[in-house]
C-alpha cells in the first residue's frame, strides 16, 4: 500500500506511549501530548500501553479513553514484560503511516513530535533522535556514551544515542518489525537494520517529571547484552581469537618452563605467577562459558515459541459504541474481555 492510500484510510500518525506505574505523570503527559499533536494538520492516534502497572495508571489511562475515544486507544497488558516488548505490543495495534515511541515520563517533550514527523513527510523512513543537554546523572551519561562506542563497533550500527525512545518509523519498517518473531530485540537497532534512508535530528530533554526511572543498573546490562548478542557474532569471534592467543601463549610458557627445568633445575620461586596465570585462564573460561549460555539462552527462548506478551484487553472506538473496549486479533498475543485497574492479572 503506498503513503498516499494509506493515509486516506488510516491516521497519518500513530504515537505508541508505554506505560508502567506512572500514575503521578500521566495528566500532565496528556495536557502536553494532545496539543502537540494537534499542531501538526495530521490525523492522529495515541495508543497507551500499559504494562501490567502496579499503581492506578490503568484506570487513569481507561479514563483517558473515555475523554477522547476519537483518538486514544489504550491496550492492557496482563503482566509486565518489559518497555520493548509493550512497544512491540504497540506496533501491531498501530496504523498510522508514521509511527512514533514516546516514553511518558515527559523527558522527552512531545513538543519535538513535530520536528520527527517533518523529516518523515521529506521522505527519510527512520528518524532517530539526540539528546540535548541530557538531564541525567553523570554516570548514566558516561555509561551511555561508552555503550554506544563498544555498541557501534560491534553491530556496526550507527545511532548516536541508543537511549533515547523518541523515535518515527515509516508503515513498511512497522510492517517488517511485525514479522519479525524475535523474544528478545533492541527496537531502534532492530528498525535501524531495515531503514534505506535514516536520518537524525536533536531533541530536547528535560528531568523526569515524576516518579523513577524503570531501569536498575542490571537491566541496562542485561538491554546491553540483549542489543549485542542480538544483531552480531563478535563477541563469540572476539572470545575465539583470545582462546588462540592465550593457547599459543600456554604453550610458549610450557616450553619456557621445560627449558628452565633442563638449565636451572627445579625451583619454586615462580609458583606464584603461575597460580596467578590458572586464575586468569580461569577468569576467561568463565566469562566465555557465559557468553555461550547467552546466545545457546537466546536460542532456547527462540525455539519456545511461546507468545511475547499476553494482551488482556484493548480499549478502543467502536461504530455506534465509542466507549465499548472491543477484542482485537493479534498472531502473537491472546485477548480477554475482562477490565481492572491497577495490575491486570492473567
């Protein structure tokens, strides 16, 4: 389907929001988001997802609903499976031409909206975005940026700032992303990889509005490990050519030791370095061994084929019953009538 077919059936514009336990910034998020997108003389739909909340996000974004059905949808994970996973959850409810990821802790203004819909309707099919004067801490600017080095030279793919959600895709990269049936994936990598004409564009970045961030330390390692064992092979190469060095250097040590054994006779003053080359070799195995058990794990979670989230509900407009929350068929998730606040469960 071409963008001008499209639009005529479907919203220009499709704003995908995850959403978990942020009951305290959620009307200011709204009071912000719907003027922006009102500004830019496009059709539009804002699709909330909330991923299994724990607070009363669910029903404030059910309340949401009810005050502009004409352009909010609202889809109720049963669990919470994580910010990519209710992003993916987000693209196959999506149908707009232009597909933005906008967090909803508001450290991305969505008054930039208007700057990535810009360059999308110029033509590019990706548009990521740049943090300016980034408003974290100063760590998680350092950690950002060596990420994004170790990141680029291992997969090769070029995004400034990996951490930043606010982000267009083209109907055609949604589309692909769809098919895709990965359990684990970085979404800008992942769309960076099925881009032809990529572009990005600074944007602004403002503190949190309310509440905390949702990644501990570990989950941005365990996000980085995701997005490099994911999209290359380096690592298991990298792992090999130190196992070839460290053997040839084994057997240089051995002949090294024989010959001292032959000249010198036996001696003991070295058993320390030596106990201290066992521990490093040691180390290495270790970590190798882990690298193995992540990739042999992502294979395993693959060849599951279990769904990658579970919807409970979706709540959207309906001919002749705006405010009726109706089921809607997805391939990879399984819907249920029924409605709660707080925590949907299963």
């Amino acid at each position: 389907m071409s963008y001008t077919q499209h639009r005529s059936t479907s919203p220009e514009v499709s704003v995908i929001v995850p959403v978990y336990n942020e009951e305290a910034g959620l009307d200011a998020l709204f009071a912000r988001l719907y003027p922006a997108l009102d500004a830019l003389d496009a059709t539009y739909e804002v699709i909330f997802i909330n991923d299994g909340s724990r607070d009363k996000s669910a029903a404030i974004l059910a309340q949401q609903f009810r005050a502009r059905p004409d352009t909010t949808r609202v889809v109720l994970l049963n669990g919470n499976y994580g910010q990519h996973m209710a992003i993916l959850a987000g693209f196959e409810q999506s149908r707009g031409a232009i597909v933005l990821t906008l967090d909803a802790d508001l450290q991305n203004p969505p008054e930039e909206i208007g700057k990535l819909v810009h360059k999308m309707r110029e033509g590019y099919d990706y548009v990521g975005s740049v943090r300016r004067e980034r408003q974290d801490t100063l760590w998680r600017r350092k950690a950002s940026r060596a990420m994004n080095r170790l990141r680029e030279r291992i997969t090769h793919i070029q995004m400034t700032d990996q951490g930043c959600m606010l982000r267009a895709y083209s109907r055609q990269i949604i589309d692909t992303i769809n098919r895709c049936g990965e359990v684990n994936t970085f979404i800008p990598a992942l769309a960076y990889t099925f881009a032809q004409n990529p572009i990005e564009v600074e944007v602004a970045h403002e503190e949190r509005f309310a509440g905390e961030s949702k990644y501990s330390l570990y989950s941005l390692i365990r996000l980085n490990f995701d997005l490099v064992t994911g999209f290359s092979v380096v690592p298991l190469q990298w792992l090999s050519f130190i196992g070839v060095i460290l053997s040839m250097g084994s057997a240089g040590l051995f002949l090294l030791l024989v010959i001292r054994r032959f000249v010198i006779g036996a001696e003991v003053q070295g058993v320390f370095t030596l106990f201290a080359i066992t521990f490093f070799m040691l180390g290495v195995i270790i970590f190798a061994l882990g690298l193995l058990g992540e990739y042999i794990g992502r294979i395993y979670q693959q060849v599951r084929a279990r769904p990658r989230y579970l919807v409970q509900a979706v709540l959207e407009p309906r001919e002749g019953d705006l405010m009726q929350p109706v089921k809607s068929p997805s391939s990879s998730a399984v819907h249920t009538d029924r409605i709660t606040q707080g925590n949907p469960q299963p």
